[in-house]
C-alpha cells in the first residue's frame, strides 16, 4: 500500500517524537535505541493499516483500537514527553498535528 501525505506527515511527527524520547532517556547522540526502532516501526505499521487512511484524525480520537496494550503504553508516554517539545523543536509539525485532532472523528468500520 501507498500511503498519501496525510499519513506520510504521521509517521514523520512520530518518528520526530521518538527521536526526542529515545535522546533524552536513552541515547544522547540523537540516534535511537533497539527498543525506540521497535516502537518507530510499530508505530509506523499501524499507521500503514489505518482502515481510515487520510481521512483519520489523531490516534487518541480514533473509534479504531489497533495498538498492543504495552505499545499503546509506550506510545502514550513518548507523546507525553515529546509533545510539548515539538513546538519548539517542530512548530510546524506541531501545528499540523493540532490541527489534525480537529478532524471529525471518522465512524468505525469494525
């Protein structure tokens, strides 16, 4: 499957999250740990099967619960930490993903 922008721009925001994450807990240098790759390509797969694609809105707003309950724990935290350091590392991406919780929440397919 060929992802559009929309969910291009999601995995981007992710990974610039768990670059974040991974610097200040794990690996100083910038680069990311076996664990944060895992979390990086998990994430980055559950955004590829999105049943909703590029009419979704953020993954806390979705009807959809696709995430493994620990790596929806770890996901969370990263979000947590990394979120407010987005808008000053990454302003726009930041925005962009603001924005993006404002989306109508899409109706369940399941």
């Amino acid at each position: 499957m060929n992802p559009g922008p929309r969910v291009k721009r999601e995995i981007r925001t992710i990974e610039k999250m768990i670059v974040i994450w991974c610097r200040d807990w794990h690996h100083a240098d910038g680069t990311l740990c076996h664990e944060c790759e895992d979390l990086l390509s998990y994430a980055t797969e559950r955004l590829l099967r999105c049943p909703f694609q590029e009419s979704k809105t953020t993954c806390a707003k979705c009807p959809v619960h696709c995430y493994k309950k620990s790596m929806k724990e770890k996901i969370r935290a990263v979000m947590r930490h990394s979120g407010p350091k987005m808008i000053r590392l990454h302003p726009l991406m930041a925005l962009r993903h603001a924005f993006d919780r404002l989306r109508k929440t899409p109706e369940s397919e399941c």
